[in-house]
C-alpha cells in the first residue's frame, strides 16, 4: 500500500477520534459513567483504557521517529504479526471478545471528564506524530509494544494497531452511550 495513503487513513481516523472525544465532552458524567452491567465498562471506562494504551504507545512512537535513520518508502509492506494484531483489532460486526490485562482494565475506576481531556490531547499527540512519520520509513523504523519489549513492530503497523484500537473502543463507548438512550 501507498505510504501517503496509508497516513492519510489513520489521520482521517484520528480526527474522527477526536471529534467523538470533544462531543464526549459535552455530555454529562452520569451517561459517561453508565454501565450496561456491573462487568462491563462506561463510556469513560473505555476512554480511559484507551489513555492507558496512549501513555505506552504515543511516547514510544515519538522516541521512535526522533531517532530514526531512514527516510521515507513510498509503500509500506504490512508485518506479518503487525498486520495479524492490527486486523484482529479492528471493530467488526460480530465483534471478538478480548481479555485486556489487568494493568490496563479501569473497571471500577473513579473517573471524570479529565479522562476524555486527556484523550482528546493524545489524539492531537497522534496527529502531529502521523505528520512526522511522513519523514521516515514505516518498516524500518520499529517500535516495541505494550505486552512485551522484545517484540518489535513496524512503525507503520504500530501506528495500524494503536488507531484500530481506538476505533474498537469508541464503537464500544458508542454502544453503551446508545444504551443508555433506549
């Protein structure tokens, strides 16, 4: 695939990220904080899984592309386990149940309006991150993950999986805020 089309998807989806997190903003606590069952995550739950995720991924992504070598490709050419963990991340109709680690499930969590400022300035993180990834390779350039320092992924595919991510979990805030209408 095409480098630039590449970026250009994950900041079209980033921007929607962010514009659902400032329409996040606007509501009240109370339907930010509704839950469907006493197991399953609120609206701001979700964000706030996705923050633990941005404190990870975002510094990881910068120290990456501020150390990197080389210059941009005009394709990037998926990993075979980043191309696997971004495509089974991605939402689907029949969503497949993940478990999360402990460390980043906020179950239970005291949360606030804070959580959703603090995603809305990771996005814009992200944002300024894909603009910079314009600059060096997508393959080249690796990243470590969350679950283990010793596996490496290409920018590309870290930067794949991150926002799919995201994707995945605003879907789900969206379903639990739509519940709480019905």
């Amino acid at each position: 695939m095409s480098t630039s089309e590449l970026l250009d998807e994950l900041k079209k989806r980033t921007r929607q990220h962010l514009h659902f997190g400032e329409v996040l903003l606007l509501k009240p606590d109370h339907e930010l904080n509704f839950r469907t069952s006493t197991d399953s995550w609120s609206a701001l739950e979700c964000i706030e899984h996705l923050n633990r995720y941005g404190d990870f991924y975002l510094p990881e992504i910068n120290r990456r592309i501020s150390s990197a070598k080389n210059t941009s490709q005009s394709d990037f050419k998926p990993g075979i386990l980043g191309n696997y963990f971004a495509e089974s991340i991605l939402p689907k109709e029949k969503l497949n149940k993940m478990k999360s680690p402990k460390i980043m499930n906020p179950i239970h969590s005291k949360l606030d309006k804070n959580v959703v400022d603090k995603f809305v300035r990771q996005q814009e993180k992200m944002l300024e991150l894909l603009e910079d990834a314009q600059h060096v390779n997508l393959e080249k350039t690796k990243t470590a993950i969350s679950i283990s320092k010793l596996i490496k992924l290409k920018l590309g595919d870290t930067f794949r999986f991150v926002i799919y991510h995201n994707a995945r979990h605003l879907e789900q805030a969206k379903r639990v805020l739509n519940h709480k209408s019905v």
